[in-house]
C-alpha cells in the first residue's frame, strides 16, 4: 500500500482516484475492471471512491477520454491546414504520434482494444470518414494521386506510425534490443516515415 501511496501522495483525493483509475483501466481494461481495484490502487475506501464518482463508467469515460485526446487532439488542425504541403502534413503527424507513443506507450493497445468493444462510446471522439474525405489533406491526396483511393495513403501511414508501437514487445523479444534502442528507432521513423510516404505517392 505504501508504494501506491508513493503514486499519488501529492495529489488531491479526486485526483489519486483518477490516477488510479487510468493505471488499473490500461492495465486490466474496462470489462476485467472493479472499482475496488481503483479504490486500492488508489489506498482509500470504496465509499469514498463513490463519493467522487459514482460508477465505473464514469471514471472509465475520463480516462479513454483524456487518452483519445492524446491521440487525435493536435491531428485535426494538422489534416485541414490548406496552407501546408502533404509532405509536411505527413512530418507533423509522424512527429505528434511518435512523440506521444513514446511518452504514452499503452496507448495504442488500449485505446484500440476498447474501442473495438465499446465503438459507440468513441464514435463523437474520432474524426468520422466524412471529415477525413472533405480535410485538406484528403483532397491533396487525390489531387497528386488520382488514380489511388486517398485512403490506401492514410492506412499505410498510420500503420507506419502505430503498429511498431503495438509490435515493439514482441520484436524486442525477438531480437534482444534494449528498450532505450527501441525509443532510438522509434525517434528515427519521425523521418523515415515522410521518406517511405514520399516513395509510395510517387510509385508508378
């Protein structure tokens, strides 16, 4: 109990539950998940815990809300600047996921296991497909790549970007690097990234 007071020690009760609440919900997900198990990582009584939060739910919608924000906050402005080129555009996000991931490296798990599950709980946080097909960005897709769904692009880039991420545990298993080379390639991939994207929209 006294490492989890460590955790939180500094913070206002409202705070330590909220704490705890993103620690537990990353680590067993929304279903597996008990507001006991919050009230003990959090080193208070399940009736004060009610007291500042009344359900599961609620605490759950506070932290898959502050981690899709994370996510997709700063990507919005980035895909409808009419201003900036797409190779520009591809260098930015590669840079805000990149450095978010590496801060926050149980984000793409998470966040894409339960919105698999609970899609509807998601659906007004996540820029829908007509948003995505009328952005700046979209339209700079189709207009170099006519013959290319923009789409193909905007798939092939995020796998860029997130799917390391969601690898990493394995390929590190595999090849035995430590994770500080892991945050090394990681940082690297910020600009490779806009180099393989600059390869595939100019590939015959």
């Amino acid at each position: 109990m006294a490492k989890k007071k460590d955790i939180t020690g500094d913070l206002s009760t409202e705070e330590k539950i909220k704490e705890a609440a993103r620690q537990v919900f990353t680590k067993k997900g929304y279903a597996a998940t008990r507001t006991r198990d919050i009230a003990e990582e959090a080193g208070i009584n399940l009736a004060l815990l009610n007291y500042y939060f009344r359900s599961k739910e609620k605490l759950f919608e506070i932290v898959i809300m502050e981690k899709m924000q994370l996510l997709l906050g700063k990507i919005g402005p980035v895909l409808t600047d009419e201003k900036t080129t797409i190779e520009e555009k591809v260098e930015d996000i590669s840079e805000h996921y990149i450095s978010t991931l590496i801060a926050n490296p149980d984000i793409p798990l998470f966040v894409l296991g339960e919105i698999r599950n609970n899609p509807e709980k998601f659906a007004n946080l996540i820029m829908t497909k007509t948003k995505i097909v009328n952005s700046a960005f979209f339209k700079q897709l189709a207009a170099r790549r006519p013959d290319i769904d923009p789409l193909h692009f905007i798939f092939n880039m995020l796998g860029l970007i997130i799917f390391p991420f969601i690898g990493k545990p394995l390929i590190q298993l595999i090849t035995g690097i430590p994770s500080e080379r892991a945050v090394v390639l990681m940082n690297e991939r910020k600009k490779l990234i806009k180099t393989w994207f600059q390869a595939m929209l100019d590939a015959k």
